[in-house]
C-alpha cells in the first residue's frame, strides 16, 4: 500500500479531498481527485489542494504487521498460504492442514469452500474440495470438525484467524488487537493474531447508509450518516459502547463541516468516513436554492401599533465555512435574526395607516406615485433588500428574494383601527356591491335588447324569404301558363297545318282520279259519309244555282211562320 503525501500514513475522509478553511481561492468546480491505492483505502488530493492538518490521522492498516496480508488478484488461499509459511518460518504451528483428501468417504468441502478444523484451540485449514475420514481412519486426536465457510464470504473469524473482503460498494471497520480502528474499502485481507484478535465491528453499506440526515427547516435532504460503535469492558466489568468510525454519504451541491477544536474544514459531496476521535461533525448542509414563509416577532410601529410580519425569504448557501464560523447551524438561523433586525428598523419609521394602506411589501406591488407614502414604501423596499443582501453576504448567503406577504396589528388600538377599518372597507364592499348590481341590471337590459333586436331582423329575414317564395311562385306560374299557352298554339298550328298538308294530298289524289265511275263513286261515298257525321233525316240544301234560291224562299216561309205563332 501507498501513501497519499508524505507525511502523512492515512486520511480519515475518503472519497474526495477536503477544501481547507485558510484556502480561500478554490472554487466548487474545481474536481478533485478520485483515485486510491491498491486497496482503495485512501484518495489522492489534487495539486495544489492542501489537506487541513486535523484531517490527517493514522491508518494503522498501513502499518507492517505480523501473519498480516492483503488479498490480492491470486485469491483468498494464496493469502492464506502466505500466512501459513510465515508461521513455519516464525516456528510455529502452520494454519493449513496436511490432510489429503479422498472420494469415498468423510466430511465433505464442497469446491468454493473452506474446511475448518479446531486443533487444540489453533485454527487448521482445509483449502482442498473433497472428503476428509473420520477416525480412526485418519488422526483426530485433540481435533474437533467446525464446519466449512465460503471463500467469498464477506467476513470469516476463527480461532484468531481472520478473513475480510468487501466489495465496490461495501467498507469493513476493523479494530486491531491494539483496539486501533482501519477500514477497508474495495479490497480485503487475511490476518492471524498471536495476541488479541482483529475483530469485524461492522460491513458498512456506503451508499445506504442507517440515518436519513434532513433540513429541519426546510425539509430538504442533506445526506445520510452511520456511526459504528464498539463493545469494550471497562475496569467495573461492565460493558459500554464507542462511536470509533462515522460513514458519511453526501449527495451532489451538498456538504458537510467538519470540526477539530476551533478549527472547520468543509467536505464536499461523496462518500467519507472518520475515525479521528478528535474530528467531529458539525453538520450538513445543501448549497442549492431554498425558499421559506416564515413569521417574525411581533414590531411596534412609529405610533406604537404592535405588527406581527410573514415574510418570504429565497437564498442560497454559498459558502458555509462563513455560516458556522459565525455560529450558525443552518441558514435560516442567521437570516431569521438579521431579517428581524432589519425589518424592526423598517416599520419603526411606518404609521399604522400606512401599513393598512400597504398590504404587502414586495417588487411586484409598486405604487404608481401618486400616494405620498408611495415613494417612501418603494425606497424602503430597495433599502430592506440592500441591506438583507449585504448582512446575508457576511453568512456566506446569497439572498435572492424578500416580500412581505401579510401583516397582522394587535393590541387594543390595533383593534379599534382595525374595526374602523372594516367598517370602511364594509362600506367600500357595499358600495361596489351596489356598483356590481346596477351593471348587472344594465348588462341584463343590455342583452334583452339585443335579443329583441336580433328577433327583429330573424322576423325581417323571414318576411323577406316569404315574399320573395310566393313572387318566386308567381313568376313560375306564370311562365307555366305562358309555356302551356305556347305549347297549345304551337299543337294547334302543327295540327292544321297537317289536316291542310292532308287535304292538299288527298285533293292530289282526287284529281289524278280520271276514271268517270271512279269519280261517281268517290261522290257516294263523300254523300253516305255526310250523312253519317249529320244523321239521316238532315235535309242537305244546295249552295248553288235553283237550289239556293228554293233555300232562301223555305228559309223566309220558316221565319214568318215563326213570326205568326202566338
């Protein structure tokens, strides 16, 4: 194993140096660097980025030990191995067994296991899978079979032999057989104490840590710390437990102080661990963007009207080596006091009326300078928030936002302004109830007249589509007779003109006729059809020559007879 700087055996915070308090110029972007050395015990700090000295302890894990060895890439049994040759070397009884074993019959050690033997109150090893006889077909004088563990189980401790490996996310907290505290991160080792034990006090889970560290302000999560502790025995006999290692997982734009006397040194975001007995921690705490509602002691206005304040505050830690330097375990400590401090200078200079009139003080209810309080509560709004920003700089603190949002008067004048008040603003209610209603009545008659006014144009709308149906209806009418009309005359012309075109045929065909009997018979029968169309007893009366004369004279006989009857 290696060492970080050179003077220095270990560090008590792992995962990510710590920016010192008398370091002024390093930035939270500045990364610092995450690699360790074979066993992942320790990181290496940036160049450039001292180490506070009361960060420095040593790590009696770096220590040269007796029957002490790492596990390396070559496995659990190599180790073992080396171990069992520096107690042959060292004289003394060898940890692994010489026994041999067979297929037939005897306790079995399955392959990924270890065989585990009491010789006599030594521990013997049996790394070989197999099956190892009883007796008495083996020695097992002074032995007593223990059992078998595996060679990937996180701890094994037997009879002064101890085993430890721990994975990515695992840290193993041993103590020594000097009752010294290491921790082992992402490796492991294989140890046999003479005098005392190593002794497994805890297998730490770095990123689930047992205690939920939260804001009691505002809620927000800060990280999550274990303390493990150790069982000793005092000179009474009784037993009592020790906090000796604190694992800390502090999650990203978060952090945590540390403290050693009067000094402070700041830990960033990660996962650490402290065994230094005279480090503690001082606390945590978030460096994002935080907001608070949160009432003040009650303010005595200029004619002495006492005011209780809710304000809303916005900030955000920037620096908070400041904050506990000043003595302040969270932000809204310091800004509550200095806020108080503030605002009580602010509304001693306010009359009561003037703190009714202006309900809020904040940026978003500026007055437009016609009130002659207006100016006054604008300048005194910049002048809070200059000075809050100021005072919240000493902290460490940027302070983002500051409004009042509601205000409360007590005491008996309080009251009997407040009741005037209310009767005013009664009043004003009332007032504007009536305003309300009367628009109501105008709105309504309003909209009855434009619904009379739109059925006055649907009525129009209607009469129009109705006259315009029945001159549509006429004019169809009548178009209708005219083409009837046309149509008749046009039939009746077509009709004549075909009995003329007839006639005329068949008066072609009568003259083309020159036979004189022919001729005589198209006479009777042009006679026997007369007489059909006009009946048998009409008498026919000559048009021409004696006939029409004899015509006349029966025709005048008739009339005077006619004349003659009574």
């Amino acid at each position: 194993m290696s060492v970080r700087i050179d003077d220095e055996d270990a560090d008590t915070v792992v995962g990510g140096s710590s920016y010192p308090i008398k370091y002024k110029g390093i930035k939270k972007s500045d990364r610092i660097d995450e690699s360790s050395d074979d066993n992942s015990i320790h990181p290496r700090p940036t160049k450039g980025v001292s180490l506070h000295e009361f960060s420095k302890t040593a790590d009696y894990a770096l220590e040269e030990r007796p029957f002490f060895v790492p596990i390396g890439k070559d496995g659990v049994i190599t180790a073992l191995e080396k171990i069992d040759r520096q107690l042959r070397n060292s004289g003394r009884t060898g940890l692994l067994s010489n026994k041999v074993p067979v297929s037939w019959t005897g306790r079995e050690v399955a392959p990924g296991f270890l065989g585990l033997i009491n010789h006599g109150g030594l521990p013997k090893i049996l790394t070989k899978p197999g099956r190892y006889p009883g007796s008495p077909l083996r020695n097992w004088w002074a032995r007593q079979w223990c059992g078998t563990k595996g060679l990937s189980d996180t701890a094994i401790e037997f009879q002064g032999l101890t085993v430890v490996q721990v994975s990515q996310n695992q840290a193993a907290v041993i103590s020594d057989p000097q009752n010294r505290i290491f921790v082992i991160k992402n490796s492991g080792f294989v140890a046999y104490a003479i005098d005392g034990t190593y002794d497994v006090l805890a297998i730490v889970d770095q990123t689930h840590l047992s205690t939920s560290i939260t804001d009691t302000v505002t809620g927000a999560t800060l990280g999550s710390i274990a303390e493990i502790k150790m069982r000793s025995r005092i000179a009474s006999g009784k037993e009592q437990e020790y906090v000796v290692a604190l694992f800390l997982n502090i999650p990203a734009n978060n952090c945590a102080i540390l403290q050693r006397g009067d000094d402070l040194e700041l830990l960033p975001a990660g996962q650490h661990y402290i065994t230094n007995p005279n480090v503690t921690l001082r606390g945590l705490f978030t460096l994002g963007e935080n907001q608070l509602e949160m009432p003040t002691k009650d303010i005595f206005t200029r004619d002495q009207v006492p005011v209780g304040l809710r304000i809303y505050l916005k900030w955000q830690l920037m620096e908070p080596l400041k904050l506990t330097t000043h003595g302040y375990n969270t932000p809204y400590d310091a800004l509550r006091d200095k806020t108080q401090s503030i605002l009580t200078q602010i509304v001693a200079h306010l009359d009561y009326s003037t703190m009714v009139k202006q309900r809020s003080l904040g940026p978003d209810n500026l007055e437009d300078g016609t009130d002659p309080s207006s100016a006054f509560l604008d300048a005194l709004r910049t002048r809070a928030m200059d000075e809050m920003h100021e005072a919240a700089l000493e902290y460490g603190i940027i302070l983002k936002d500051l409004a009042v949002i509601d205000r409360q008067f007590k005491g008996e004048i309080a009251s009997t302004m407040d009741k005037l008040t209310t009767r005013a603003l009664q009043a004003q209610v009332e007032a504007a109830n009536v305003d309300r209603e009367n628009s109501n009545k105008v709105k309504q008659e309003e909209g009855a007249l434009a619904v009379a006014r739109i059925k006055a144009q649907s009525r129009n709308a209607q009469a129009d589509s109705e006259a315009y149906s029945v001159i549509a209806a006429a004019k169809a009418q009548a178009e209708r007779t005219k083409i009837e009309a046309l149509a008749q005359a046009e039939a009746i012309r077509l009709t004549a003109e075909a009995d003329a075109q007839a006639i005329s045929i068949r008066a072609d065909a009568d003259a083309k006729v020159t036979d004189q009997f022919a001729r005589g018979m198209e006479m009777r029968r042009v006679e026997v059809t007369r007489v059909q169309a006009f009946g048998d007893k009409t008498v026919f009366v000559p048009t021409d020559g004696t006939g029409v004369q004899m015509g006349n004279a029966m025709a005048v006989g008739m009339a005077a007879r006619m004349a003659n009857d009574p």
